[in-house]
C-alpha cells in the first residue's frame, strides 16, 4: 500500500507518519504508533478500552500470516467504515486514543 493511501486512511486524524518496519510499516500521530499496515491491510491500535468495541464492530484481530490469531494490538478498520470517511475517523481517533492510553 502507497504511503499516500495511507495517508488518505487517516485523513480524519491529521497528519501522520509512515516508517517502513518487519515487512510492513507503522502509522504515527504526535510520535506514537496508531496503526500498521501489514500485508497490504491497514490495521488500527486498540486497547482494553477500546478492543471490545472493534470486535462488536466485527473487526478482526491481528493475525500471521496462516490465519492465527496474534497477540498484538491491531484490529483491521470495521468494513462499514471503510466507505464512509466520518466513521472511518472515528475509528482512526480510537487508535489514537488507545496510543494515548497506553503510552510508556
């Protein structure tokens, strides 16, 4: 995925900043990870707080590269939001929200 196309995915949020990492890249707002984007998906932090809300939103987990879950924080964005730029900054905001929470 082109770095402007991420770029367009988190729109909503600001600008952000796209490192090239383990064979995919990371998404920051303000320094801290937001997002990755693996395997040519974009995948958006979540926490305790906001996880249960991804996956009520049918949002899927992280997984490898066969399909298992991984214990990593990263959802995909929930596919009602994909269309619709308002809810997809919703949900690019509760990354951000979660890399707030859980920064060290």
């Amino acid at each position: 995925m082109s770095d402007d196309a991420i770029r367009e995915v988190f729109a909503g949020l600001g600008d952000v900043t796209i490192r090239k990492m383990f064979g995919g890249k990371g998404i920051y707002r303000d320094g801290l990870i937001v997002g990755v984007e693996v395997r040519g998906e974009i995948m958006l932090k979540a926490d305790a707080v906001s996880a249960p809300g991804f996956e009520a939103a049918g949002a899927k987990r992280w997984t490898d590269a066969g399909g298992r879950p991984v214990n990593m924080p990263y959802w995909t964005i929930p596919d009602s939001a994909v269309d619709d730029p308002d809810e997809l900054a919703a949900w690019t905001r509760k990354a951000y929200e979660a890399a707030l929470r859980t920064r060290k």
